[in-house]
C-alpha cells in the first residue's frame, strides 16, 4: 500500500476521468510501481469527496487503459505497461531440445501423407467461388452444413446460421469476447486457463476476474459470490480437459454454472477445441444453455496442426455481433482450408484421425506413467499434456530453467495464471510434441529434477 493520494484540488469534470489521468500518471512516473493495491473504492470516495460511481467510473476507465487490474475480494492493482508477453512454449526448436513446452497433438508421417493427398484432390476440384470470390455468404454455405455435423459428433446441435467459420480457435476466442466484452468490462474465467486470454484483455481492454479452481474446474460458488459483487459480464471456461490443469467438469457441476449465468444474466464462452476426441464426457456447457454459450472448437489438436479450422457457434441474441466481428478482424476463414476440413468431415477422415489420436495418446500416457513412477500429476486419458506441480521450495523458473539447460523445454504455470499472490508452483508437459524416444527422454530428465535437489544447474561456458 503505497501513501500516495490523487489531489482533490486538481480533479476537473468529468471527475472520474480526471481522477483516472492523476492515477495514470502516477504510473506512468513511477510512484505507483507494479502490484500496487489501490485504496477501495469506497475509502478513495470518501477521501476525495466523490461518489462512489465517479471512482468506480474511474478505476474502469483505468482497466480499459490496461494500467490496473481488478481481483474479486482482493481490489484494484496497478498493472504497469508490460513488454510483450512471451509465449509458454519455445518460439523456435533450437538443436537438440527435447520440445515439451508447446501443445500439439501426436503427430506422424501419415498425417503429412493424409494432408498431401488432400491437397493433391483440392487441385483437381477447387471450387471456382472458393479461388475468386471475396464474400463470405458465397463461400461458405457448403462449410457451414459440414460444421454442423462436426458440432454433432461434438455433442451440440445447432444450425448452420449460427455457425462462424474461423481459422482456428484463436480467431474464434477472439471473435467471441469481442462479441460479449467491450472495454471496461470484466470477464470471469478459471484462475489457471489459456495463455492468450491475460493479453488479449490488455489488448481489447477488458479485465479478468480469475476464479478458484478444484478438481473439476471453476468453482461455481466463486463464480456465484463474482456475479454478485457486479461487474461481470461473461465467464470464459474450458471445461472438457483442454484446460492446464487437464480437468474435466461433470454434469452437475456444469448445470450449477448454468444456472448461475442465467440468474446473472451473462455470457458464457466454451472453449471445446478437442471435442469428440474425449470420451464418456458430459454435454458440452453450449447444449445446456444454448441461448447465451458461445462455444469453440477447432481441428489443430485433434487432427493435423495445418488444418487451421475452427467454428464458432454463436446464440441468436450474439450471431449478429459475432459475424461483424469476424468481419472486421478476419474478413473470413481462408477458403482453401476450409475445402479440406469439409472434405474430411465428410468423407470421415477427421473422425478416423480422432480415433486414431485417442489410441496415441493411450501409449503417450503409460510412457509418461512409467517414465515419472509415483510423482503426482494432474491429467486425463485424452489430454494432450500434464500438469505437474512442484514441491515446497521450488520455483518454476528455476525449474525451467534447469530443465533448458539439460535439453528439455517446458512451460511455466505462470503463463496460464490470471491471479496475483501464492499459488503453488506447477509446469505443464505437453506428450504429444515429440516422439515417443524423445518423451520418454525428457520425461527422465523431469523426474531427475524432482528426485535432486533445489540447486541449480551453472551452464557450461
């Protein structure tokens, strides 16, 4: 808590976006350092003679500016203007790295065969509207049925109106909170989630409430007490093992949800992108609330990473905001692609690939189960990674670190952390960007590090 105060004699109207400027320039000076809790909003009112609202106004105008960051039960925190953030992975796979950082699907020379005949079949049948025209509504009527199928096999009916065809899941999640999330806002979601939704908030200025978590996912009490405090317009959630901590939500814990977006009244965002690759599942959060789920799902973990395709199903009320949005970001999936994933849904060679993942990763997880022993880990049958946590002591930097200097890449959990203050330190391993040879060699040198001790591998000069 820093002793700074903004002055009242200064503030000029509209109040609260002079406010806003004094504190931004706090900032920006360097009086208010980052993770600097702002006095609550009621205790800065009554200081400064304002109501409530101007400073609410405020500290809001302030998010959208990306310079503080809200946390339900804990307050505003100064968030100084970062460096672009890295990426959990390696951006480049340098010699002899051992690459357990980043999530991919098991991937073998078949699958480049598969992609290059369907190539070859896309040179010999191109549509003439998917080379030459420039309107969505020409392209993709035809991708759209084929969408709906896929939605099928991922347990979600739906109609090919509601359907948005994007290159991928990111466009997709992108296009989603566009649609329910405008500057100022707040979105709830699991504190540990996808490593891209912390900078897209700053970037569309929009803030996050991270949200505790258990076994099954977000805790629905916690979502409950965050609705109630006000603020929150939409919950982003990954609820079927696609998450870092590889969870898969049940039913009931699913319905709680539900019922809690509907007495709130917000927006939910489903991001399902390994669909019908995980078995015995419940339906998908977007089939129980059909009328405000935004649900995602995509091909590149479950196919063929090149097969950059994703849908975006959209309810009535938002199919209008998403479409402008897309338009706007995207303009449209690119056609060609979009040619093959339609190919594949209907001749059922995205299903046979599904099925053929499902048993790869059956082998993936009895190495990981061997090669680790009784070191306890966070995972599903279906899940592409692990989720490891640390033991006291350890930081995941350090171990990180020590895991590069040995050859092995993998993934920090703070880069899939929304919240601030302790949380016990984790890593996430994905299986299924290597070969086996190589998992089962990173997975040893894991193990080693959690057997030694705490100090640090020097590199060698």
């Amino acid at each position: 808590m820093t002793f700074w105060r903004p002055d009242p004699t200064l503030l000029r109207r509209p109040a609260y976006l002079s406010l806003a400027d004094q504190i931004a320039r706090a900032i920006q000076e360097g009086v208010l350092v980052n993770g600097t809790r702002l006095p609550p909003q009621r205790k800065m009112a009554d200081e400064l003679k304002l109501s409530v609202q101007t400073v609410s106004r405020a500290y809001e105008e302030l998010g959208r500016r990306g310079l503080i960051t809200g946390e339900i039960g804990r307050g505003s925190f100064v968030q100084t203007p970062r460096r672009e953030m890295h990426p959990p992975y390696l951006p480049d796979r340098l010699g002899e790295v051992i690459d357990l950082s980043i999530l991919k699907p098991v991937c073998e020379p078949m699958h480049v065969e598969k992609l290059k005949e369907a190539l070859g079949w896309l040179a010999q049948n191109l549509p003439a509207r998917s080379a030459l025209s420039f309107r969505p509504n020409v392209v993709f009527p035809a991708h759209a049925a084929a969408a709906v199928e896929w939605l099928r096999a991922c347990g979600l009916e739906t109609s090919a109106q509601n359907v948005t065809i994007t290159n991928g899941a990111t466009g997709a999640q992108t296009v989603a909170l566009m649609s329910v999330a405008p500057p100022g806002s707040t979105v709830a979601c699991e504190e540990v989630t996808h490593h891209t939704l912390s900078p897209l908030a700053c970037y569309h200025g929009f803030t996050l409430a991270g949200l505790a978590i258990d076994g099954e996912g977000l805790v629905p009490e916690a979502l409950d007490e965050a609705c109630r405090q006000g603020g929150i317009r939409a919950v982003f959630i990954q609820p079927s093992v696609i998450n870092p901590t590889a969870a898969l939500m049940g039913r009931a814990r699913r319905e709680a949800i539900v019922e809690i977006a509907r007495r709130h009244d917000i927006a939910i965002i489903e991001n399902d992108i390994l669909g019908p690759l995980v078995t015995h599942r419940p339906p998908p959060i977007a089939a129980l609330a059909p009328e405000r789920t935004l649900y995602i799902t995509s091909f590149t973990k479950v196919t063929v990473p090149g097969l950059r395709i994703g849908y975006l199903v959209a309810p009535d009320r938002y199919v209008a905001a998403a479409a402008n949005r897309h338009l706007v970001s995207n303009w449209m999936a690119t056609p060609m692609v979009a040619e093959i994933a339609t190919r594949w849904v209907n001749d059922g060679t995205a299903l046979e690939l599904v099925r053929w993942q499902r048993a790869a990763l059956a082998k993936r997880h009895a190495i990981a189960a061997q090669m680790l022993g009784n070191v306890p880990y966070a995972s599903h049958p279906q899940a592409l990674h692990l989720w490891l946590p640390l033991k006291e002591g350890r930081t995941e930097e350090g171990f990180v670190a020590q895991a590069r200097l040995m050859g092995v890449a993998i993934a920090p959990g703070s880069a899939f952390r929304v919240t601030r203050g302790e949380r016990r330190p984790a890593v996430r391993l994905s299986i299924g960007s290597t070969t086996e040879a190589e998992l089962r060699d990173g997975l040893s040198v894991v193990a080693k590090l959690l057997r030694g001790d705490q100090e640090v591998v020097l590199p060698a000069i």
